[in-house]
C-alpha cells in the first residue's frame, strides 16, 4: 500500500488534506510539520506522494521539493500554494516539485492530482532509469529517456571547461538555447551574463553591429557610442544561435574573436580584449556548409572543439508522456484553470507523432489544449487531425450513432459548437476577442451563434461568470 506525507506546518489544513484524501484513497498517511521531521519520515517510510503545503512564512517547503529531486527522486510530490502566497511558475519549477496546485482548489482537483502523482510514481519505479524529470541547473530542460541522461552528463563536464568553444547541433524546436544556458549556470562563468543572439533573425546589415558594437559616426544615424553583444558577454558566454546563417566577411571576424580574443567597433580601428566564452548553435549540416564553400572551414573547427548533438524528439519518445504532463500542469495552472490529463489513445497517437516541430510543437499544442478543450480528459477526438494515425480512424468511426453508422455532418457542427463555446468561455463572452480566436470575422460568429442557437448555452455562462 502507498504511503502518501502530508508536510504542513499548520494542523488544521493538514486534518482537513488528511479527511479528504483518506475518503477517495486507498494509502497509509503520514504527517509532518517540520522539515526535519518530513525527511526523517520519508526515510523510514517507503514513501511514494508528498503533499508539500507552501506558507506565507517560510516552512522548509521549497527545500523539502529541492532536497527530494536529488535524494528520493522516485518519490511524487504536490506542492500546494495557498492563495495569499505569491510565487512565479519558474520558482515553483525550479523547487523540483513534479504537480502543483493553486488555492483555493475543489476536493475534486485535489483527488485528481493526488491519483495522477501516485500513478506518476508507479511509472518512475516501473522505469528503466528513474532519474530526476528535471535536472538542477538544467535550465528546464525535460527528459528522463537514455539519450537525455547522456545529454545531461555532457552538459556537466563541459561546463567545468569555461573557455572552450561549444557547437550545439540539432534540429529546430529541440532546446539549443536552454542547452547553452544550462552550460552557462554549471560553469564559472555563471556570475557573469549570458548573452544570446540570433544570426538569422538579424539583417546581415545590423548584425556586425549589433555583434561588435559600433563608434560614434561610424555611418549615417551612429549619434552615439554603443556597446555590442560581445562587451555585454565580458566574463560570461555568447550565445550564437543558427551561426550557420552567418554571412562569410563576418565569419572571418568571428575567427579572429575565437583566435586573439579582440575585436574592433564598427568604425573604429582600436582594438578591444575580450573574455568571453562562445557558445554556437545551428539547426544546419555544418559539414554540408563547408563542402560548398557558404561556412568557413577554419571557424567550424575552432567552433568545434566540442561537438553536442540534441536528439531530436522522435528519437526519445519514451519522454512525451512526462513533457506532455509538465507543459499541461503549467499551462493549467498560469490559466488558472482544472487540469486535464490525455486518454491512452491519445496518448499513443502522441508519442507515436514524429514531431517535425520537436519540443516546442508539443508545448505548442498543449498550449492550444488548455485554451480550447474544457474537459477533463483530452481522447483522439480533441487532438487536430495531423496528430492521428491511421490506427485510430477505426476506432472513431466505431463510437456510432443510434442507427448504427457514424453521421458526418453532427459530428463536425458539435465539434464546431463546442469550440465556438470554448472559445466564449476563454475570452469571458467577448465575441470579438472570440472571433479573433477563431480566425474568423465577427459577423460570421454572430451567424453562426444565432443559426446554431447558441444563445441560451451563452446566457448560462454569462450567468456563472457573473457569480
């Protein structure tokens, strides 16, 4: 049987926790008020849930998620945020606690999370290599596949160097720049600032200055001196994202930056030294790049010196279940809405998905879900249609009607009713807001809401919201 701690300093919330959880789950509870005494507990107790309630005063609840992350990270913990207390999502990641939950809450959410978090355990100890979902100084970065625990091994001993040249290849979407940043945080230079800058979303006109810096004069609108990345990087890392789109005559520069740790302002023929750490990043085959003579050869060897490659998504995708409840637990929670967690259709329709678009696809849709979908499990049917394989057609067409076959038409005005209405309810009944939404023009909303009759569904909503 589980056992399931419930850390909170305050008696009377920990019964109340206490009554609630033992009416709906089957565990053994055990109960701690300090921080001390929740560690020793949890080392005596095989415990498989902690619900750490966070105070406006400081009760070790931070530390208790931090601590469990490196030494039980096994164990599922909920941290519980009361109302009056004020915390960023980042902060809360950071904690290293695995589901969090906003006051004030229903009995309903509490159950939920506190049977997603057990069987969240149940699927760590049944894992090959239960390691911490989010390593520490790892800048967010997710995955407890074997490729990622490669990665993060990687990340350790390369930031230990501070002065070597990193190249991090991989496709778009997969975390470059969270993979420089971690690198960044681990290393000596971490005092010092880490400073990006994307090679192809500048002009290749801007980009020499905003790179070096310029002097005053140094052509038409130059009223003043200014500063550039790489001044701004003194003691710290640049961070060159899609260095591949960098054009040749700034290339050369580069080389020379990487070579004699100097460089000149636009303009100016005084040299500057420089201690900075270049980090580079591209989605491109470098190697391709050099054969055809569009990326020096020289700068790619100096860059790297230590080659990372980022696997793609597809290659790992033991992780999407675990990137799938990470990104819907802080979508969910920022919208301050219930969570909602995905049917094993669903589920298997997603990992089986190659995403192209890598990570940042997948924290796009659950984006796109938790504006959209007001339910509280997300089946095939909620998902867009690129997302489906061809096993689940069968299995769609099979949930029929009354006469036995599936009626084309109903299906698609309820599914364009209910995103009509979900799209109400996001917006809090503001039709132009839901309209932009929707991609549509406000009149053919309005049409739409009077020929479906939708009116009576909007007053009941209007009525709640105004309670």
């Amino acid at each position: 049987m589980s056992h399931i701690l419930l850390f909170d300093s305050n008696s009377t919330t920990r019964a109340a926790l206490h009554d609630l959880l033992r009416a709906e789950i089957s565990a053994n509870f055990i109960e701690a008020d300090t921080l001390s005494q929740a560690l020793q507990l949890i080392q005596q107790h095989p415990v498989s849930l902690v619900f750490n309630q966070l105070s406006a005063t400081d009760n070790g609840a931070i530390e208790l998620s931090q601590q469990l992350s490196t030494m039980a990270p096994h164990v599922s913990t909920v941290l519980l945020i009361p109302e009056e207390t004020v915390i960023s999502t980042r902060d809360i990641l950071q904690s290293g606690a695995h589901f969090y939950l906003h006051a004030p809450t229903t009995a309903q959410e509490t159950i939920k999370i506190a049977r997603r978090a057990l069987q969240y355990h149940l699927l760590q100890q049944t894992a090959p290599c239960p390691k911490p979902a989010v390593e520490n100084g790892f800048s967010h970065i997710i995955g407890r596949s074997e490729s990622m625990q490669h990665l993060f091994s990687l990340i350790k001993r390369l930031a230990d160097d501070a002065d070597s040249t990193i190249l991090i290849q991989g496709e778009s979407g997969t975390g470059k720049e969270l993979v420089a940043k971690a690198v960044h945080r681990l290393s000596p230079r971490h005092m010092a600032n880490f400073v990006p800058l994307n090679c192809a979303a500048i002009p290749d006109e801007l980009l020499e200055s905003e790179l070096f810096g310029y002097e005053k004069g140094a052509f038409t609108g130059a009223i003043n001196n200014k500063k550039g990345r790489l001044q701004y990087a003194e003691g710290g890392t640049l961070f060159l994202d899609e260095i591949g789109d960098m054009k040749p005559s700034l290339q050369a520069k580069l080389l020379r930056v990487i070579q004699e740790k100097e460089f000149e302002p636009v303009g100016s023929v005084k040299s500057i030294k420089v201690d900075v750490r270049i980090v580079a990043a591209t989605h491109r085959n470098l190697d391709e790049a050099v054969a055809k003579g569009t990326f020096r050869e020289d700068l790619y060897y100096r860059l790297n010196v230590i080659p990372l490659q980022i696997p793609p998504l597809r290659e790992r995708r033991d992780d999407v279940p675990l990137l799938l409840d990470t990104f819907t637990s802080r979508f969910c929670t920022s919208k301050k809405r219930s969570l909602f967690s995905y049917s094993e259709q669903a589920l298997a329709c997603l990992t089986r998905y190659p995403w192209p678009g890598n990570v940042r696809e997948l924290e796009n849709l659950v984006q796109r879900l938790s504006i959209l979908h007001m339910g509280e499990i997300v089946t095939p049917r909620d998902l867009p249609e690129k997302y489906l394989h061809e096993e689940v057609a069968p299995s769609l067409l099979s949930q029929t009607s009354e006469g036995g076959t599936t009626d084309f038409n109903s299906r698609v005005s309820e599914f364009e009713d209910r995103l009509i209405l979900q799209a109400l309810m996001q917006t809090g009944g503001n039709k132009k807001e839901a309209a932009e939404l929707l991609n549509l023009k406000r009149t053919t909303l309005l049409e739409k809401i009077k020929k479906k009759q939708l009116d009576k569904a909007m007053t009941q909503f209007e009525d709640q919201s105004s309670l």
